[in-house]
C-alpha cells in the first residue's frame, strides 16, 4: 500500500486535487486533472480533434481553465468579462458565441512511480455532449456521450503515454433546444452560455487487471437489541482478456472480512458479503448517523482491496453511516419521515448553484455551517446534484438531511423549450432510456451518503408511467435503502400511488398570519416541499454591491432584473404590503430596513407554524434558501453570504427552546425541540401599548416533554389597544432566559382574500397597520464590545444595553474591517435584528474568520430601525 500512497502524493503535486473535495472523496489510486487547462471556442479553430491533441499543437491564444467549470465561468475568471452581476451587465453578454462547441485542452504526464497496468479516463458531468480525443485518436464522439447527469468510463490503456506528454482534448457541445439539461427555472437569469461545459471533475483511474467500482453499504438496525446488520457490497471489472483469481478483503474500524474471487475475462461483477454469511458484520451498539441536532452524525470508512497473488490490483475507499430512513402516513393523511424510528419536522430550504456552476469549497462550508446557524436540517436539491461530492461531504459530516431530485425544468415548455404533457417533456424511448441511465449513475455515485433520505425522481408533475417503472427498478437493484417521491406536489401515481406531499405555495407575499390559518393550502399542515414569502430583499450594503448609483433609487427595471422571472419579475406584491403595513419609503436606506423586518416577520411566522403544529405538518422547505447570483427574491441569506432578516427570523423561530405568538387564535406556544425534560419553566407573557404601558401581563409555569409543542394560554382581547402594539415573550429556568421574543402586532389585523387563491399567491384583502414605527424616537445604546482571537478564527461578544425609556427596534449588529469597511462575511452571530425595551440588555457572542478581515481592525457596528 505504499505504493499507492506515494501515487496520491504525486497526484497531489504534479496534478493539485480539486479544492472542492475533501479528503475522503480522494483515493490512493487516482489522479483528478484539475490545473492547466485551456478553452476556445471552435469558431476561431480550423483544426481537428487528431490535431488538438497533439503535443505539438499550439495553444497559446486560449483561455486558462480549470476543470470542473463552465464556459462562462472561465471567461469572467479570466476577466474576458467583467462586472456581470452589477445592474443589468448579465444580459449584454453576446450569447451568440455560445451556440457553438467550444474546446477544452489539458496536457498530464503519468508519474512513473506508477506501474498499474490499466488506466482509465473518468468522466463525472459533461454538459451537453462531447467528442473526445487523447493523444490524438478519437475515444468517444457527440452520439454516444451526451447527457448533462450521464457518467463515462474509458480504458485508455493502450492509447495512453507511460513516458512523455499525454494530450486531452475535448469538443463539448451546448445543450439544445428541449433536451434536459440544468435550468435556474424561474429563480434567476439563464448564464449566457446554459452553462455549457466540463461541470463535473475529470479523472485518471489506474488498476491492476481486476478494478473496483461503486462500493455500498447497506445497515438494517435492530433498536430493542441494539444492533445493526450491514450488508456490504462492490462492483469488480476484469479488464484483462484472461482468467483471473484473487482475494476481495474489506475493512471497517476494526472488523475484517474477505473472499476469494474468480473472475472470466472481461467479466463485470457485484459481489457482496452479507451479516448471515460474515457474523463479524453485526455490530453491536453502533454509532449511529443523526441529524446534529438530534446526536451526533456519526460515520464510518469502507476500505476494500484486491489482490492477485498478494499484490494489490485495487483498492476503493467510501465511508457511509449507520442510520435508517422510512416515511409513514399521518392522521391528516400526510407524509412524514423519521430518522432511526424517531420522528422528524423537516425544517430547510431550497439548495442552488452559483450561475455558473463555480462554488468553492469553502463556500459550499460556510453555507452548511449557515444551515445549522439557523437552526435547519434539511436542503432540498432540486435539478442541482452539486459540481462535485463536497456538498454531500460536507451534508454527511454535519448532519444536514438532503431531499435530491430532478428540476422541474423539464416539465414546463417554456423551460426546456418543446410540447409537453400532464408528464412533462420525456417521453419517446430515447428519452427515457437517457434518462433512466442518467438517474442510475446518480445513484450509485451517491447512495453511500447517509445524508440523502430520500429520492425526488419527479418535481411539479410525475414521470410518465414507463419512466417511473425504470426508476422503481433502479432503486430496487441500486438502493432499496431510503424512500422516495414520484412528485414533489400532491399526485396520484398509477405506479407508486399518492405522493402525500403538497405544493400549494405560497411564492410571493402572504402576511404572517398565512401560516397559522390557511392550512388547507400553505399552512401548517403535512409536508410542503417548497413554499415561501416571495421577495426577500437584501440589506443595504448587498444593494450598493448589485446596482449602480443611478439605478438604487426609486426601485426601477435594473431592480426587476434580479428579481425572479414570469410571475415573479417585479416587486409589486412585496411593495404593496410593505406600504400598507409600514408606510411608504424616503429612500433606500428606509425601504432596506423596512424590507428587513417584513422579512424577519414572515420567516419567524412561517417557521414558527409548523413547528408548532408538529406532527400534523411534517417538514417544510423555504423557497428558497441561498442564491445563485445577486438576487431579491427567495432566500434566507444572500449571495454576498450577508445574513439579514430572513436569516435571523428563521434563527429566531428555529431555536432548541422557544416561546412564540400564534398569529391565528393568539396563543402562546412553548416549544422543546431538544430530547431532554424540561421543568420548572416560567413563560413571562405582557401586552404593550406603543407607548409602551403594559396593557396585560402574566407569569405562567410550563414543563416540557421532550420534542414537544405546547400552547400553554391564550392572550385576552384587550380594548382600547393602540394601532400598533407589541407583544413580548420571555421563557426563563429561574437561572437564564432560554427564549425571548418581540413581536409588533396591530389592532387592524391583515385579512386574506383566500377566494382568490392561485398557484403562487393568497392576496391580502386588509393590511394591518405598523406605521406607528416610523415615529419611534431615536434611541442612543450603551455599548461595549471586545474581541479576541482563538487560531484562525475571531470572537467578539458585545453587551448591548438600553438605557432610555423608549424601545430600540431592530437592533443589527456587524463587524466592519475598520470604521469605514465593508462587512465581515462569513459572520455566526447568536442573534440579530432584535429589539430592547427600556432598561433592557442583551449580550451577543459571535466569530468570524480573521482571514476575512483583510488585514484590518474588527470594528463592531450598531444600527438598527430607530438606533441612533
């Protein structure tokens, strides 16, 4: 094995990994082509493909690359573009250019340390189609490999140099017109180039004459008696044209298991080692995979190795948890799911890419670590399978649930661009077949990750019957581990039956009190796979970063440009409620403030609901939760990686312990979403006018079960109360406040116009009226801050303290490189945007990393609604 060590070591130095996987996506026996290469677009060359892979061919007016990428995304990389998501930038890109193929180039030396006697060429996404040559033969052309999601293999033994330069070449040819490709659907702009490219890494594989492919392990869990029964198993390929024995030993922790193995030339086999067969594979009290909020996500490594008269000819390294995923059927006639038998609120929003399919690691890190920031599980993938394995890496290591699935993108002619029907746009035998193959290479690239729980093969409609009966196959021969869904709405499938989910909306504003009351749509009820308040505008700061200053104020086309599409392409609803409830805007800095706390409201209330109503709502998915560029609408947090209301609101309602005011009945909820008792609890409970005199109060005594929602009184209809008024909630243990919550209520209450319903909106009849917050005094906080460094990250803790006799409104706190810097981004803050009452302090903890201060001074800044 030390040979193979050193391969990967010479990997790392003559070919650097790509910095989007971590550790243990990289085995012994592989090289990832990441670094040098070049890309031009086929108009400007007259050669051929036998050509371009030709050492001696010149290149030198091409374009630097890395793999994966996109065309697009190497061209703004390289400054041919710049500024593209300022204003409306984006849509004066010719997108002629990209009508075209383009070639990929890339020049890679064998290490001659390594002596394996075959060597493939691995191909994880390639969008959309490619011809393919090395060293300048031909090993696959445009009619074979196409397909956005297909998986390729090529043994390039006896084309490949042992000595001297080996040369890639690759003609990669866009998507066309209604073939299924990736799509930003209605979130965003389309890149310019419908990211056309290498998407995916690209891989040299080196093996002896038997290689290993696609190790699974399988666990079954036995709760009463504690233990799990694995079952492991793992594809072998003779590559060799003779017979061949030899000896499959796998290994996890300590526990050791092996067969000997006879293989026919060029015979492809599954071999599998079961718990009846190898006892050493029960394991008694295992370390099971939890959500990290429920234990800890424990995982562990597969190593397998062959060996033909004790030489090794592979080796193949995964790790996977133990844990068990089913979904059940509530009273309401929902669909839920639980995690090792225990039930869970799916909490979490929906994933995307960066437009142009260029995530970095260490900003795929920061926005998991931003998920449990706030408290979610779950993501949902949807049509976005990631550019590499680091988000199910990362998703595995820090117990986040992922729903993965196709996008909706082919369902809807005006997104693939050709007739469909009730079953979307796949539908002759081809299509099928692409798209079966393509579903089966997702699988077994991914079905080890004990983060996914369940496959979305179907998003707004269901596969057409022959489609989903190749899907059902698949999963019974790749993965009968984990559920599934034919339909991320409510359907009835002849193949599977009812999907029990809903997908009613909303998309664009609704008021608070939606969530509690409109339950027979997108309320708190059953399992909403995607719904949300629509526009989530960003704070001040990421609107100067989007617009030019011509274009930042009044709200103008530029602004409609990033905002979503189709229905979604202004402000108007959002505008129209942020009016009515809180007043009309002096400019920017007004209508950004205001936005955040329509924001914070919605996403609090929405998040609140059912977890309040749990089980009777069994999960809910924001739509959606981050940004593939500068955006207005959808997200929990933005581009900029700047939290700001949504971010804070959904941290608010997603805390361990909470206290919290049902817009609907007006009652009082504690809720424990921690697996512990809680006793001895005091909920202190007061109404306030806006002047602020207390207009009721009261003391109750709660005891919490474990994972519980309680309402544990409702507050009393009061006259005389001023327009707006305020509700206050804090949970106290006797020691430590465990929850405090403000909440700015009117007298004139919003009132839905539910006849009126569609697919993506409830209009609001009546607003409440808030504009009573615009004549909050100023008010002049005591603050004191310090920070200190711990390794690479800073700390910073501040008390806040309101020394007035007034309230200080949405109180946001940020770090600043210096007194007059931008924000620190990424920032993990306890909380945000919350508000004191007279005498009232708050202390804040928090960190940032050092690396992000660019060399500045942290400054701690505070502002807010009425923050002098």
């Amino acid at each position: 094995m030390k040979v193979f060590y050193y391969i990967l070591l010479l990997s790392v130095v003559i070919f650097p990994m790509n910095t989007i996987y971590s550790q243990a996506s990289i085995s012994e026996n592989l090289i990832v082509l990441k670094k040098n290469w070049f890309i031009k677009s086929s108009e400007k060359i007259t050669n051929s493909g036998s050509i371009i892979s030709n050492a001696k061919f010149s290149y030198s007016t091409w374009y630097k690359a890395d793999v994966p990428s996109t065309i697009m995304g190497t061209l703004v990389k390289d400054n041919v573009y710049k500024n593209v998501f300022i204003g409306d930038n984006l849509k004066n890109i010719p997108q002629k250019q990209f009508q075209n193929s383009w070639w990929y180039r890339t020049q890679f030396i064998i290490p001659k340390i390594i002596k394996s006697k075959f060597v493939k060429l691995e191909f994880e996404g390639i969008n959309y189609r490619a011809n393919i040559w090395l060293n300048g033969k031909q090993i696959s052309d445009s009619g074979y490999f196409a397909g956005v999601y297909r998986m390729f293999e090529f043994d390039i033994s006896r084309i490949v140099k042992r000595n001297g330069k080996n040369v890639l070449a690759i003609e990669v040819f866009p998507p066309k017109k209604g073939e299924p490709t990736i799509g930003f659907v209605d979130w965003n702009p389309i890149a310019p180039d419908n990211n056309m490219g290498i998407w995916r890494p690209v891989k040299l594989k080196f093996s002896g004459d038997i290689s290993l492919n696609y190790p699974f392990v399988q666990s079954k869990i036995n709760y009463q008696s504690k233990i799990a029964e694995l079952k492991v198993s793992t594809e072998l390929h003779n590559n060799s044209d003779k017979y061949v024995s030899g000896e499959l030993t796998g290994e996890i922790d300590k526990i050791k298991f092996s067969k000997n193995i006879d293989l026919e030339p060029g015979e492809k086999s599954i071999i599998t080692f079961t718990p009846q067969e190898f006892k050493q594979l029960i394991i008694k009290n295992p370390k099971l995979w939890w959500t990290y909020n429920l234990g800890k996500p424990s995982l562990y490594k597969l190593n397998l190795i062959f060996k033909i008269k004790q030489e090794v000819s592979d080796s193949i390294e995964t790790r996977f948890g133990i844990r068990e995923v089913t979904d059940y059927i509530n009273s309401e006639g929902y669909r839920g799911y639980k995690l090792n038998g225990k039930k869970i609120l799916v909490l979490g929003g929906g994933w995307v890419d960066n437009l142009f399919l260029n995530n970095t690691f260490e900003n795929l890190k920061t926005q998991i670590d931003y998920i449990k920031q706030m408290g979610l599980n779950t993501i949902r993938l949807e049509g976005f399978w990631g550019e590499s394995s680091s988000i199910y890496n990362l998703c595995d290591e820090n117990g986040i649930l992922m729903m993965v699935g196709w996008s909706c993108q082919w369902e809807w002619e005006e997104y693939i661009g050709k007739p469909v029907d009730e079953y979307g746009a796949i539908k002759t035998p081809r299509e099928i077949n692409l798209i079966s193959k393509s579903f089966k290479d997702q699988i077994k690239w991914l079905r080890n990750h004990p983060s996914i729980f369940v496959w979305l093969y179907g998003s707004d409609k269901i596969p057409r019957p022959e489609l989903e009966k190749e899907y059902q196959k698949i999963l019974k021969e790749n993965d009968p581990t984990r559920p599934f869904l034919a339909s991320a709405a409510d359907h009835l499938s002849n193949v599977t039956g009812k999907t029990a989910v809903k997908m009613q909306g909303p998309y664009d504003y609704v008021p608070p009190v939606y969530w509690w009351t409109a339950k027979t749509i997108g309320g708190a009820l059953g399992f909403n796979t995607e719904e949300g308040p629509g526009a989530e505008i960003p704070p001040i700061e990421s609107i100067t970063k989007m617009f030019p200053k011509n274009d930042l104020w009044p709200i103008d086309s530029v602004w409609n440009f990033h905002c979503s599409k189709y229905s979604f392409s202004n402000l108007n609803s959002y505008n129209k409620a942020m009016y009515s409830r809180q007043g009309k805007c002096l400019n920017v800095i007004d209508y950004c403030t205001k936005s955040q706390f329509l924001n914070y409201e919605n996403t609090r209330a929405m998040f609140e609901a059912n977890e309040a109503n749990k089980y009777s709502s069994t999960g809910v998915i924001h739509w959606m939760l981050n940004a593939a560029w500068p955006k207005l609408w959808w997200q929990l947090y933005d581009y900029y990686l700047q939290p700001g209301g949504a971010f804070y609101g959904t941290k608010k309602a997603c805390e361990p312990i909470h206290i919290l005011y049902d817009y609907g009945d007006s009652g009082i909820v504690v809720i424990n979403n921690t697996l512990h008792t809680l006793n001895n609890l005091i909920a202190y409970i007061q109404i306030l006018n806006f002047d602020l005199t207390r207009k009721y109060s009261s003391n109750t005594p709660v005891k919490l079960m474990p994972d519980q929602a309680i309402k544990i009184l409702g507050l009393p209809y009061i006259k005389d109360l001023s327009k707006t008024y305020f509700v206050d909630l804090i949970l106290n243990d006797g020691k430590k406040t465990l929850s405090s919550n403000l909440y700015c209520l009117s007298s004139k209450p919003d009132i839905l116009d539910t006849a009126k319903t569609n697919w993506f909106i409830t209009p609001t009849k009546d607003y409440a009226d808030l504009t009573e917050l615009n004549n909050l005094p100023k008010v002049h906080l005591t603050v004191t801050e310090k920070f200190k460094t711990e390794g690479a990250r800073d700390f910073v803790e501040a008390e806040i303290n309101n020394n007035t006799d007034k309230l200080a409104f949405q109180i946001v706190l940020s770090v600043k490189k210096g007194t007059h810097g931008e924000s620190v981004l990424p920032i993990f803050l306890e909380d945000n945007y919350f508000s004191l009452l007279p005498g009232e302090k708050r202390i804040i903890k928090g960190y940032f990393y050092k690396n992000d201060l660019d060399g500045k001074v942290p400054k701690l800044i505070v502002s807010g609604w009425n923050i002098d």
